[in-house]
C-alpha cells in the first residue's frame, strides 16, 4: 500500500503554492503519515475536495487566486470540510465573507510567527493518528481525520447522541454515546443494530410519534418532546432532536439524533399549572366575599333586596370607591340603574343603542357575558357628565348560565386597578349575583300573582327516550322525575307489561342510561325507575326552576308542559333547548294568574319542607302504587331502587307524609 494510501492529505492552494510562507516542513511535523499536495488551478481544486480526494486544504487569498470563492464554492457540496483561508490582506469584506461561508480557521498572511499559527489549526484539523483504533463502528468510504475528531466529541458530549443508518432497512443505530446510557439506561449493546423505537411505551404519544416517522420519511428534520421509557419501566421526558445527514451527492446516508432528559422541567411545569389552578380556587374564595355573598342570598327576599345589599356591600368596604347595579330589559335593550353604593338616587335609564363609548362598553359586557373595562372619569350614573369617577373602572355581568340580568359598574380611583387578579374575583362576584337573582326568581311561593307557562316539543332523534318509545308496543306513561345531587337524572315511567323487557334492556342500548329496576307490577302495567347519567332538557329546565306539569313520550317526540316564575326564565329555557337540540317546536306560552291558595303554591310550601331524601321516597311511591290498594308495589323494591335499606326508606317516607298531612291541615 502506497504512503499516500495511509495518510492524511492536505492540499495547498493558491498562485504559487510551493513557494510557502513558512517552511515546508512545517506541515509535516504537526503529525505522522501527513502528505501536503499543491493545486494552482481553481477548477482542479474544488474537483479534488468535492471528490473526497483530500482531507484538509489550505487556500490563499489575494490578487493572484480567488480563495474567498474557492471556500464559497466548496461550502455548497462539503458543509464542513476543514478549510483555513490565508488572506494576504484583511479589511471588513473579506472577514465578513469568510465568516458567512464557515471558515474553519483564518489565518492573515501578515501574522507573525504565521508557521506556528497554521501548525495550531492544523493540530485540530488533522488530529494524531491512535492506531487503528475505531471507538464505534461509523463507516465511510472516505474515513478521514475529520470523522474521527467528531466521534471523539460526539463521545464525551454532555447529551445523548445517536446515529442510525439510513441506507438499512429500518434505520438501525450504528452509533450511541455514553450520556445517551445515562439518559435511557439502555446499555451500547442493547441499542446498536436497532431502531431507537424501543425507548417508546404505553403512554407514549401516538402522535408526536407520527410526526417524528413523518419527517424522517420526508427527509426532514424534526423536534418533539417525547415521554419514554428506561428499561425498568420509569418515564422520562425526551427532548428529541433528528436531523438527516447527506453525503456529497445530496443522499440521506444517516440520521442523527439528539436526546436530553428534560422530566424535571416537564414536571415543573406540570407543578405550576396544577398551582395556578389552586390559585383560581382560591380566588374564587377570596377572603370576605364568600361570606358576604352568602349573607346576600340568606337575607335577600327579592331581587330588589339583592340589588341593595350588593350595592351596600361595595359602600362598607375599602377596597373599592363606588359601585353600581343596573337591571337588564332585554326587549327594550336598555339598562335601569336601580342601586348605588354610596347614595340614594332614582332609577336612571341608559339606552343601550347609544353609541357612547362608555354606553358601548355596557352593552359588550352584556352581550358576551364578559367584563368590560369602563374609562377613567365615566358619569356614575350615565345621566350626566357630572359626578364623576377618576381612575378606572370595569362593568361587570351578572349572569346564570345563558341569562344575563343586569351589570355592576365597579370604580376605583386607582387608575392601575382591577388587574388579573381583581377582575377573576369581582367576575365570580356577578356570577354569584346573578345566580341570587335567579334564585328568587325561580321561587314558588303562595304569594307568587302570575306563572308562565310554556309547553314545548323536542323532535331530536338523539334523545334516546324517543327511541325507546319506537321500541315499545304501548305508550310510555311519565310519571315522575328526579335529578341527583351528581347530575343523575331518575324517571319513573309506566308502560304495557309487555314492554317491561324493552325497558329493562335500555343500559345495554343507550350509553347514557345506567340503570333500570321495576318499582311496581300489577296484570297490565309496569312502573319503572330508568336512571340517566344526565338528560341536557332536564338539566335545561331544572336550572331555570320550571316546574313540569306534564310531559308524553312519543316515536315522533317529546312533548313537555312546564311553568316557571319569570318571562324571561322561560325564554332563556326555550332558547337553551334550541342551542342543544334539533326539533324543537315551542307549542304554548302564555300567562297564567295563580290564586292565592293554588295547587302549585301548596305543592312549592310542602316540598321546601321536605329533604331531597324524603321527596324521592314520596315520588316514588305514589308513582308506583304504594298508597293503592291493593298495593302494586313493595316498599323492599322501592328501598332497593333509592340503594338504601328498607328501614331507612321506611323512616324517609314516614316523614315525607308527617310533613305532608301537617302541611294540609295547618294551612
């Protein structure tokens, strides 16, 4: 084998590139098996690096030969073949050229002791051969130097690194470091020969996985944060970094792959949010409102007391200067000031169609249920352009679910007030008012003059009761409902005997039914509790107070009559039912005067009494036909379809009709 075949072989560059500026000897001694070569041509030079034919090159630059261009040109093909440019002068264009095409080092001719410069770029460039040794089995047809020097670095280097070759079916690693051990504490051997997918799990995300397989296939490079898995099964959290690696025809030939265990900031990270999150609970409990606003909704009888007692809560504290609350009429779109905090003072009408800024904001506040910043020096009651408050202000809605019924204008005379913070609090604060409003609004009580009653059809082919009514010879009688402190929703139902078996087969049928249990059998007839772990038209009519007066069950729908104590209750549960469901069809609305002594003022007093026990045990059976006689049902299978024993279903019907007979005759 020639001498030429076993060393390294750098090439000088340049328009007369035997006459050396430092002796020729010099290159010569930086290692053992070093050959230097001369090129004075441009073309045959940039053919020799691209060919691989060399391993280092030494190019000048002057009048007499273009180096700047050669180190350009090579750049294209060979990114990171050593090249030192030996500029005969220096001014600001030739270092910035040479540092945008990545010089490996830059060396003016005019430096002094110039042969000591070179040799010390050398030493790194053409490092000392150690034998034959080759620490991991990368392979290249070229095997230069350079090769070397970076498995050496890629060795000792601070994270995992891997390298997989991309000419093999599968892309096996050819490569591992040791920090890629300490990272995955997978060992040199388990890894070389296969793909880096063993580091995958059970949680592992399918699709960052598929990203990463994406862009290997597309020749990409790609970076995720993947969860992995050591070989005793912990996790980590794998910052993963793969790039492709080209050969000088532009061919992936590997691709390398860079990981760091970055768990510890992923679980900060996790800490912090789980953090923030108690914080917004915390918020919610602030210290003061919680108490305060509980106080409104025990004390206040109407919603006039509600607006009076807010607005007096705002007077008693420091933390802000003023406050008011106006009441929202959706159909004349405008807004009533009704209380102030810090005075006495009629109630003033704001036109929500003026298109005053500060009216602007009202009318957004309202619109997106959303609070809304109020500017410096806005009237506090929007008459007037007196009065006025300086520094900031917010309005507020004061909302229960889809209903918004009125707004508090806070101010503060600090213009740097209602931060984040504030506003998160002082938000909770309306939707507490709001939901007193609703509170008192919903009532049933004897002193109630008028009731709106509302009957309506739902059509939705995905309420599963209509399904089940299709299935059914009979028809289905409703004969009772209940929801559960947990959403649950309990209907007591009578169809055919014939249908029992349709019925009872509902949890196997429909996802959202849970149970089904026969309360009561007679020859012809069944009454059935079907539990549902929710039904959104109940949820929808429970939460706006209504009472159901009837509803029917039908294959083409449901029709449900139900009353509620405001207009506006009845529109916002009209108008939730149209949100949720196709069909629905509004059939009555109308008006209804209540005596004073009305059924539905009676049977608001007798259950106000009873606990959510004892009126489940009184609906059930009287639904059932435990006060008939004979009696169509057994009060053991009544305690078995409540989950309680006999003797506590007993003790909570016994009380429910105490309360009941006491209520008849005292009242």
């Amino acid at each position: 084998m020639s001498e030429r075949a076993e060393s390294r072989v750098v090439l000088r560059v340049g328009e007369n590139p035997t006459d050396d500026p430092f002796p020729g000897e010099a290159l010569r001694e930086i290692a053992e098996n070093v050959v230097v070569e001369t090129e004075r041509d441009f073309a045959a030079a940039l053919d020799r690096i691209e060919s691989g034919d060399v391993d280092c090159a030494i190019v000048e630059h002057g009048p007499g030969f273009d180096g700047l261009s050669l180190l350009e040109s090579v750049r294209r093909t060979r990114p990171s073949f050593p090249v030192i440019l030996l500029p005969e002068t220096v001014d600001g264009d030739v270092s910035r050229r040479a540092v945008r095409a990545d010089v490996t080092a830059f060396v003016p001719q005019t430096v002094e002791n110039l042969s000591d410069a070179v040799r010390e770029e050398l030493v790194d460039v053409v490092p000392t051969r150690r034998g034959d040794q080759v620490r991991m089995p990368i392979h290249d047809r070229t095997a230069t130097e350079e090769q070397r020097l970076k498995e050496r670095a890629l060795d000792e280097a601070p994270v995992g690194i891997t390298i997989g070759d991309a000419t093999r079916p599968d892309e096996p690693l050819i490569y591992v470091n040791d920090s890629f051990e300490d990272v995955t504490g997978y060992d040199k051997e388990e890894a070389i020969g296969v793909n880096c997918r063993f580091l995958q799990g059970e949680d592992t995300d399918a699709e960052t996985v598929a990203e990463v397989r994406e862009a290997v296939e597309n020749e990409e490079s790609v970076a995720v944060e993947l969860l992995n898995y050591r070989p005793d099964g912990s996790t980590f959290w794998n910052n993963l970094a793969i790039s492709p690696i080209r050969d000088d025809k532009g061919e992936v030939t590997n691709y390398v792959a860079f990981q760091q265990d970055i768990t510890e900031r992923k679980e900060a990270e996790a800490a912090i949010r789980e953090e923030r999150k108690r914080l917004q609970r915390v918020l919610d409990r602030v210290e003061g409102l919680v108490s305060d606003l509980t106080e409104i909704l025990v004390r206040a009888d109407d919603r006039p007391e509600i607006h009076r007692l807010t607005a007096e809560r705002f007077d008693s504290g420091t933390e802000f200067d003023r406050a008011w609350i106006g009441e929202y009429d959706p159909t004349a779109h405008a807004l009533t000031v009704v209380a102030y905090s810090d005075r006495d003072g009629e109630p003033t009408t704001i036109d929500l169609d003026d298109d005053r800024p500060a009216t602007s904001a009202l009318d957004r506040a309202i619109e997106t249920t959303e609070i809304q910043p109020l500017s410096a020096g806005l009237a506090l009651d929007q008459s007037t352009d007196g009065d006025e408050c300086d520094g900031a202000g917010i309005a507020i809605p004061l909302t229960y679910r889809r209903t918004t019924y009125g707004v508090l204008a806070v101010f503060d005379a600090d213009a740097e007030a209602f931060d984040e913070t504030e506003r998160t609090i002082l938000g909770a604060l309306g939707r507490v008012v709001g939901s007193a409003i609703n509170d008192v609004l919903s009532k049933r009580t004897v002193t109630a003059d008028v009731t709106i009653t509302v009957e309506a059809e739902l059509s939705d082919p995905s309420l599963f009761l209509i399904d089940l009514a299709g299935r059914t010879a009979g028809a289905i009688e409703y004969r009772g409902i209940h929801v559960g402190d947990n959403g649950a929703v309990r209907f007591l139902l009578a169809v055919d005997a014939a249908d029992e078996e349709t019925l009872l087969a509902a949890p196997d049928r429909y996802d959202g039914v849970t149970d089904v249990s026969v309360l009561s059998s007679t020859d012809g007839e069944r009454v059935l509790a079907l539990v549902a772990r929710g039904a959104p038209f109940v949820d929808a009519l429970t939460t706006y107070g209504a009472e159901i007066e009837s509803m029917s069950v039908e294959p083409t729908g449901i029709r449900v009559r139900f009353q509620v104590a405001t207009e506006q209750n009845g529109r916002s549960i009209v108008e939730e039912l149209e949100s949720i469901y196709d069909g629905v069809e509004l059939l009555a609305y109308h008006e209804t005067e209540s005596e004073a002594t009305s059924p539905q003022a009676f049977k608001a007093a007798v259950e106000s009494e009873l606990t959510d026990r004892q009126l489940t045990a009184l609906r059930t059976a009287y639904a059932s036909g435990f006060f008939e006689w004979p009696r169509e049902s057994d009060g053991d299978d009544l305690a078995e379809a409540m989950d309680v024993v006999p003797s506590t279903y007993y003790q909570h019907l016994r009380t429910a009709e105490k309360k009941l007979v006491r209520a008849f005759f005292e009242s």
